[in-house]
C-alpha cells in the first residue's frame, strides 16, 4: 500500500516511469486486482507525459511514445507515430531504439545497416554482432544482400566481444573455422579463454541447468578436439 502510494504521487507529479509502473501493477493484477478503469487512466497519464518530455528530446520518453503509440495504450493506435518517435529516441542515443528501426527496416539494406550501425554505436554489442555477421555473410536475417565485406565484418565482432566476452566465442568459432578467414588457432584460443573467463563468473559450481555451464563444456570440448 505504501508502495503505489509513492508511485502515484510520483506520477502525480510528472514521473513517467512512476506512471508507466502502475499502469503495469494494474494489468498484471499479480500485486491489486486488477482494474481497467484504473489501467487505462494511468495510460493516459503516461502518454500525455511521454509527448511532453519526448518533445524535450527525452530519449527514454519517446522509447516510451513509441511503445503506447504501437499499442494503443494510452491512445489510438497510430504506426507512423510510433515510428517516428522510436526514430527520434534512436537519434538521441537510444540503442533499442536504433536496433528496433534496423529490424523493421530490414528488407531495406541501406537503412538496417545505418540503423543497426547507430545501434552499435551505442553500445549494443549484440547489434555489433549482427552487422559483423551480416557483412560476413552478405545477407542480413531477411535475405538482403549487400556486398561481402570480411574486414568490416570482423571489426564489428571484434567490438561485440570487446564490449561483451560472451561473444569473444564467435569470434573464436570464425578463426577457428578458417571459413571466413585463415585459420588461426593460437588466437581462437585467445578469444575462447576470453569468453570461457566470463562463463566461469556465471558458473561458480558445475551445474548441468546452468546456461553457462553447459556454454563452458562446448568451449573446452571445441578446444580440446
């Protein structure tokens, strides 16, 4: 009870993740039951909020506008809207955003690429993956192509596993392979222990569930033939 109390003095006084918190308690209904009326109000506050501070070029509120555009929540549904304020918050250094834009445009070359650039650029290693894997490859995850470009391609991975390890493996797998480049063990072996020292803070005991564990005995098995 004290909780929402907050929450909505927060969303009383323009907090939009207050807003957007409750509007979420209420359609779980796993904390209150829950309350259409009550929902849809909180809605309408934090879409009200979300066009105000995203006009303010606030980049997490027009992630926001986009999300209640494309869902109706708050306000009709409107695509264009919610694309252009998705473009907006990727603009102002939004990296979701930016990797949101790339997806939808992704029969559009040129625009993915640019889109999931500006994604990588903001630090998103995963979109770093991709790109890398794109220019590998020539094609993107809905088949268009561009020219094949290995340099590129590993330089875009290569700051994948710099800004996180776990994808240093990747990087392993493609020196490994000698399919893209010549292979290369000693520095594969670099890139594995890299991401095998990462696993290993997820996998403290040997544990046959745990995700990291079981990416641990992959690694050392490829290591180790």
């Amino acid at each position: 009870d004290k909780a929402l109390k907050l929450y909505n003095k927060a969303c009383e006084k323009g907090s939009l993740k207050g807003c957007m918190f409750l509007a979420d308690v209420y359609k779980k209904g796993a904390v209150v039951a829950a309350d259409n009326n009550t929902l849809l109000n909180y809605y309408k506050k934090s879409f009200l909020l979300a066009d105000n501070y995203c006009q303010q070029n606030i980049k997490d509120a027009c992630k926001t506008l986009s999300y209640l555009y494309e869902n109706g929540l708050g306000t009709k549904i409107d695509l264009a809207k919610a694309d252009n304020a998705s473009s907006k918050a990727c603009d102002l250094g939004d990296a979701a955003s930016c990797y949101y834009q790339a997806r939808i445009n992704a029969d559009n070359m040129t625009a993915f690429i640019l889109y999931t650039d500006k994604a990588c650029q903001n630090n998103m290693a995963y979109a770093c993956l991709v790109l890398g894997n794109t220019y590998l490859t020539g094609f993107n995850e809905s088949m268009a192509e561009i020219e094949k470009d290995t340099e590129k391609g590993i330089s875009y991975i290569n700051k994948a596993c710099e800004m996180n390890n776990e994808i240093c493996a990747n990087l392993a797998d493609i020196y490994i392979s000698g399919d893209d480049l010549e292979q290369d063990y000693n520095t594969a072996v670099t890139y594995y222990e890299t991401a095998l020292s990462y696993y290993s803070s997820l996998c403290p005991e040997k544990n046959d569930d745990n995700i990291a564990c079981k990416k641990i005995n992959i690694i050392k098995s490829t290591l180790s033939s």
